[in-house]
C-alpha cells in the first residue's frame, strides 16, 4: 500500500489549541493509558508540541488541554505493517521531531524499525539486543544471575516440540510447590498462574504454552512489598534521572499494575537495579520491579518493563519529570543527573485500577488508605486539566458492552 494513498480519520484535540507557527512537535502513542496522559501534561506544560494517538477517537490524552492534535491510528498489535507506514506518513505530515513509543505493541514496532524511523525523528529507546533481554522475562534472570542481583529460582524450557511430560516433571523434582508459571513476554501479569502439584503443572503449562511459548518456571516467593525502580539513560548509556515507587494497592489484587502507589527512598534498590543495567546498554526509560521475600527479607527482581511504567504522574509530581528529561535527551541535550525528589507523596490510578481493586477486595472497607479518600492526587482525574477524564468516560461508554474489553481488564 502507498503511503499516499492511506486515508485515515484524525480530529482536533478536544481542549487542546492546534499552533500553526510551531514546527517541531512529539508523537505519544497509545493515548488511552494514563502514562502517555502524563507525558502529554509534561511536554504541553513546557510548550511542546504534543500529539496523541490511538486506535480510536475517544481516550484521555486527545482530551487533555496540553494536546495540540489527536490522531486516529490502526492497531499496532493486529496490523504491525500497516501502523509502520501510518507512523512513517504521520511523523513527516505533523513535522515531528520525537517519537513516543508508550506500551509494548508500539515500542515492539519502534525497537524493530529504529533504524528506519530514526531517518525522520527522534526516538528514544534501546537497541534491539538491549530490548530483548529486558522484554524477555527469561533473558532477565539470566541477566540478574550474571550480575548477582537476587533472583527468583528459574527453569526455562524449549517446548518446540511440545511439553515433555518427563522433562518437565525431572526438572522441576527439587523445586517446592506451589510454583509459578510466567510468560517470557507479557505485561499487566497477564498469563501468570500458580500451580500446587504436578497435575496442575502440566495442563497449566500446556495451556500457557498455547498462547505464551515457552513459559518459564519459577519458585514461589511469598507476598511482600513491592518497588518499582524508574530510571533514565541517555545515548551514550549514561544514567541521568531515577525514581522508587512502592506499591500500595495493585488490580489484580497482588500481582497487577499499582492503583496506588508512594515515593521512597532505597539505596539498595537504586543499587541493585543500577547494577542489572549496566549489563545492557540502555537508551530511554525502564522499571525494573522488585519484590521483598519475607522468608530473608531480601529484595527479589521480578522484571524489567522496558518502557515508561503506568504511575509516571507519581515521578512528575515529585521532581522528576521523566517524560520532559527524555525529550531532552532525545534532543542529544546534556543534563545533570536528577536523583532528588519529594518522599512520602502518594498518587492513585482511580480509573479503572482502583475501582477494579476496590470491587474485587473482601476486604474492601479495611483498606489503607481509604478508597473514599480525596486528597490522594490521580493519574487521570484533574481539576487543572478536567477533560481527560470525559475522555476516559466516553471510552468507557463505547467499549463497556463490549466482551474483548472486560475479558482483557479482568482476565489475566
């Protein structure tokens, strides 16, 4: 298909003011997600400007007063080929100059295509062999291992030829139940299940197999505190801003993405989390994820999310203004490290995560804090900048009948 000849549907932001004297600007993806919603609100509050886009009209960054232009895109995910040559038209018509690559299915295309893309923009993410091995949740212990950062126990399998009942059950002989099951590739904690014996075991294996090749196999780590450790490198590999969070609430209850979360120090988390990506050369954003194992009350790694985390409104309020330091450094501008923020301030993901957290908690009326809380600011919900949250409602109305949508919140 030529370029020219693709005709998409685009709108003016609802809220936003489009400048014709400006000739530069920043492509976010991904519109829908309250991450690239605070990317938008940073570059928008320096006077960049910024450009939203998803696979549809209504999501809450195209609301939001900071967005100049919010552009209907394919999807990423069904249509790969076609979202490159949408990308590729849509950068060189709104004179872009930085490409945002927000989630999983646009940073894949960003990753893979950098070469080609980086002839027409800017744009801030690692090499393919760095992307790999973070993305890759098997790839990841290995790298922890090599650079003796703690870890979860891990079996990796090659299922090529299908699950080897005998294999599996030889291998995993010395390992105490229950036992968790990862995708190598995923994010949300979609696809991770527990198993408690070897019946389970197997069928679960099978089962993720299908649509998750090659699962890995780890030791159970019981419940603890949760820290994401947010970092920023430059191009020459250079760490330039970091950030902790931990996690107060999650949806799902335990193991999903933070619905509330709070800043806190950690020089051994810093330390730890410095330490793993200084194994791969690393361009852009990542959380790297760790769990405290209450059995020795070590710090475990649990991932690596190779891109901008949900809570990013969290650092922004504390000082540390992640998607504002990475445009600059996609510029190739020079700037001091950045490690000092506000402690102690808490943010919350109202829509949908903690609503989700709230109607599936039993325990829902003991929760700290509170869910009726107000003074806890949130990702999406703004009296400053009002209109995302229309956008977010209006979303919810043309997808809420439909099955997908539910399916892909609640089933993981």
């Amino acid at each position: 298909m030529r370029l020219g000849s693709m005709i998409f549907q685009e709108m003016k932001c609802i809220g936003g003011k489009m400048d014709n004297n400006r000739t530069t600007s920043v492509l976010c993806t991904n519109g829908i997600l309250s991450k690239t919603l605070a990317a938008v609100r940073s570059l928008g509050s320096h006077g960049i400007r910024t450009v939203a886009s998803e696979k549809n009209r209504f999501h809450p960054s195209g609301f939001s007063k900071h967005c100049a232009r919010s552009l209907i895109s394919p999807n990423p995910r069904k249509n790969p080929d076609l979202y490159l040559e949408w990308l590729v038209e849509t950068i060189h018509r709104e004179n872009c100059n930085v490409l945002f690559a927000m989630d999983d299915d646009t940073m894949d295309i960003a990753v893979n295509h950098r070469k080609e893309l980086e002839s027409i923009c800017r744009v801030p993410v690692p090499s393919k062999e760095s992307y790999i091995i973070a993305a890759d949740k098997g790839k990841t212990i290995q790298l922890a291992q090599k650079a003796n950062v703690p870890c979860p126990l891990t079996l990796e399998f090659d299922f090529q030829n299908g699950v080897n009942k005998a294999n599996l059950f030889l291998r995993t002989f010395h390992m105490q139940y229950p036992l968790v099951i990862k995708p190598r590739h995923s994010s949300g904690s979609r696809g991770i299940r527990f198993v408690h014996n070897r019946e389970q075991l197997l069928q679960t294996v099978k089962s993720i197999h299908l649509v998750y090749p090659n699962p890995i196999i780890q030791e159970y780590i019981p419940p603890g505190d949760k820290y994401d450790v947010c970092l920023c490198y430059d191009a020459n590999h250079q760490l330039k801003a970091s950030f902790i969070q931990k996690q107060i609430r999650n949806y799902p209850i335990g193991k999903g993405p933070s619905s509330v979360h709070e800043s806190v120090k950690s020089s051994e988390l810093l330390g730890y989390a410095v330490k793993l990506m200084e194994n791969i050369p690393w361009y852009g954003v990542a959380d790297i994820e760790f769990m405290i194992d209450p059995r020795d009350g070590q710090p475990k790694l649990m991932e690596i999310n190779p891109r901008f985390w949900s809570s990013v409104h969290l650092s922004v309020r504390c000082g540390v203004d992640f998607p504002w330091i990475l445009y600059q450094l996609a510029l190739g501008n020079d700037i001091d490290p950045i490690s000092d923020y506000v402690v102690g301030k808490r943010g919350r993901s109202l829509l949908p995560g903690d609503v989700l957290h709230f109607l599936s908690n039993p325990d829902r009326m003991q929760m700290d804090p509170k869910f009726w809380n107000t003074k806890i600011p949130d990702d999406i919900i703004s009296w400053e900048d009002p209109l995302p949250t229309v956008g977010f409602l209006l979303y919810a109305l043309r997808y809420g009948f439909n099955l997908n949508t539910w399916k892909f919140l609640i089933r993981r």
